[in-house]
C-alpha cells in the first residue's frame, strides 16, 4: 500500500510504499479516508511531543494517530489506538477491535475529522461553567482551534468576544466570523498588557488559550488590580501552546486576581465528552458550524505537511 513514511524524527513525510497491515488476534484493518494533521501530530513526528516516545520511537513509523475510516463492511468510523509502526497516514491501518466509533450519517468524513478541534472549544463550558451573557476571550483565535472557538463561544451565547491573534488581516476574519474586538498580540508588552485592559469591559469571565507563553504571560499580569480592590474572577483553560510551552506565573497572579486555571480535559468523563460532541454535530447539521478544511491527496503529503498558508483552514488527508 501506499503510505505517508517517516525515517526519522523531525524528518518530513514521504510518500512511499509500506507493508499492507495484516490483521492479528482481534484486530481490524481500517481502510482510511480522511485524516486532519495537526500541530500534534507535527510534534509528534518531530520528537518534540511528550508523546513521541511512543508515537514514532521507531522507524520507519507512519505518522497520526487517529482518523475516520471504513471497517471491512463499509461502516464509516473515527478510529484511534493504531497498532505501531503503523499510523492513520496511510491507504490502511489495523487498530483493535472496538478502537473505533461509526461517525455521524450524513457528514463529511473530512469534515468529522476536524470536529475534535471544535468538542475542545466546548471546554469553555465543561471545564470553566461558562453560562450565556458571558465574556470571553479567545487567546490565538486565527488558528483553526481558535476561530472554532469564536464560533462556539457566539453559538452558547457569549456576551462579549475578545479574540487575539498576530495578523490583522487574519483577525479582520476573525470578527467577520463573531468577534466583537479583536487584540493584536504583535505588539510591545506593554501595549499588549494595556489592549488588554482597554478589551476587557467589565472583565473577562472565561479566556479559552491556544497561546499559552507570551501572550498568556502579559495577560496573567495584566489581570492583578492595581490596588487591594477584589480581582474579578477570571476562569482560564489551557487548551494548546502554539506561542510556547512555558510561562512564568507570579504568586500575585493567583493570589489578588481572581484566576483559576484549569486544563481542557477538567471536567470531561465519557457523558460530558458525548454531550460536548452531539452539540457539534446538531451545530454542523443546521449549519450553524462550519469547518474550514483544505483536502489534499496522500500523493502530496510531503509538500502538504510543510504548507504554512492555511489561514484557519485545517489540513486532511484523503487517501
Ligand atoms: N487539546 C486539544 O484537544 C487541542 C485541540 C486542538 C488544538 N489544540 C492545540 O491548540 C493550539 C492551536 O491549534 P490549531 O490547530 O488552532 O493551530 P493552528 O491552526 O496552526 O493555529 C495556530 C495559531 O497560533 C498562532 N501563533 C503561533 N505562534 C504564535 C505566537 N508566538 N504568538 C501568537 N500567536 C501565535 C498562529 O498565528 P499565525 O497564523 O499568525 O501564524 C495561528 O493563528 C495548538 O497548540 C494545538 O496543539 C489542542
């Protein structure tokens, strides 16, 4: 079969001839059809990821870890728990019995495989009890994840969207699609702590971060009183890292702000995960939800995976 293969960590893709998976004891060849390649499977593939150990701690490897494809019998499903060195970058894949779930009749399956992206933005609420008439800021709201979130913010009834981002003409996009202001983050610390504070209104109640580093630093900052008056509270989620992995937290940060910081997963069990879910697939079925998807050929993994021109727009692989 043909197969998106990787040589080495930090190595690009190539489009190669692999081994056909044979199926063992309770296992089940997967024929793929749709894969979205994230900032992860990027990492992942790079060594840079927590994950890369396992992922591709051998090679040949073939990258992503889950995707949407048919079981023998034609029944589409999202699929995941592939068994290494095999990936879902691939004509086919083996995964055990029961690593999968039929998606939702109807859908494109490119467009399935980016809906994750958009059951994350959902944290606002499972992880941070967001309620209607809220204000919230979407921090890296120009990537996929973040103009997702924009979208689900207005679709649970946000008050007030604050969205970031590092390109005016991207952020422009952004308030087409349901920001009411828009931060660039390209600026001085200064400047940035300062639109900060002249976009937060009566205060942020939930900021959704796809940053983290920098922009998530100033913010931190900027949110402590200047005096001994009560901190507004301010629920964040920590959802990605695109601006970096780290930031440095003063104690006065959480003491005199208000802030709570919680991950994405907080709150999530398989009841919240699957409510969380179906709210995305009834928003994608009255079209109230889109997904912005860029499809591309397996052929062309090996100029798709270094494309930096997307915009917004996810990368899925159709093999
Ligand atoms: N936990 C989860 O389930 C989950 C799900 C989806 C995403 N994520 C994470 O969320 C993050 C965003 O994902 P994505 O899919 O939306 O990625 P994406 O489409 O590649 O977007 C990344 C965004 O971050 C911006 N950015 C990158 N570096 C920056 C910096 N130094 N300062 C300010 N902005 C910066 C980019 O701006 P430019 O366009 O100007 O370059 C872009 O808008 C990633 O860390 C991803 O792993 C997590």
């Amino acid at each position: 079969m043909k197969a998106a293969v990787l040589h080495e960590a930090g190595g690009i893709p190539r489009y190669e001839d692999f081994p056909d998976p044979v199926a063992g004891d309770g296992e089940v060849i997967i024929d793929v059809k749709a894969v979205a390649v994230e900032n992860v499977d990027r990492a992942i593939a790079a060594g840079t990821h927590y994950a890369s150990e396992k992922y591709t701690g051998r090679f040949p490897a073939i990258p992503a870890f889950d995707g949407i494809g048919a079981l023998p019998d034609g029944t589409l499903v999202g699929f995941g728990n592939i068994r290494l060195p095999y990936g879902a970058l691939a004509e086919k894949t083996v995964v055990p019995q029961g690593s999968y779930m039929p998606i939702p009749d109807g859908i494109d399956p490119a467009v399935v495989s980016v809906m994750a992206s958009a059951v994350t933005a959902m944290s606002m609420k499972t992880a941070a009890g967001f309620v209607p008439g809220e204000t919230v800021l979407v921090q890296g709201a120009t990537g996929v994840a973040g103009r997702l979130a924009v979208k689900v913010a207005r679709l649970l009834g946000a008050g007030r969207i604050v969205a970031t981002g590092r390109d005016d003409d991207q952020l422009r996009e952004v308030q087409a699609i349901g920001a009411d202001t828009v931060i660039n983050t390209a600026v001085s610390d200064e400047a940035l702590a300062q639109a900060y504070l002249d976009a937060k209104g009566d205060g942020y109640d939930v900021v959704v971060d796809y940053l983290w580093g920098r922009p998530s630093e100033i913010l931190l900052r900027a949110l402590v009183p200047r005096s001994f008056a009560f901190g507004k509270p301010t629920r964040v989620v920590q959802i990605g890292e695109s601006a970096d992995t780290e930031i440095a937290l003063a104690g006065s940060s959480l003491r005199t702000s208000g802030v709570e910081i919680y991950g994405a997963a907080k709150g999530l069990d398989p009841q919240t995960m699957d409510e969380a879910y179906q709210q995305i697939v009834t928003w994608k079925r009255s079209g109230e939800l889109t997904f912005d998807v860029e499809k591309v050929p397996l052929s062309d993994i090996e100029t798709a995976w270094q494309r930096t021109d997307l915009k917004g727009r996810r990368l899925v692989v159709m093999p």
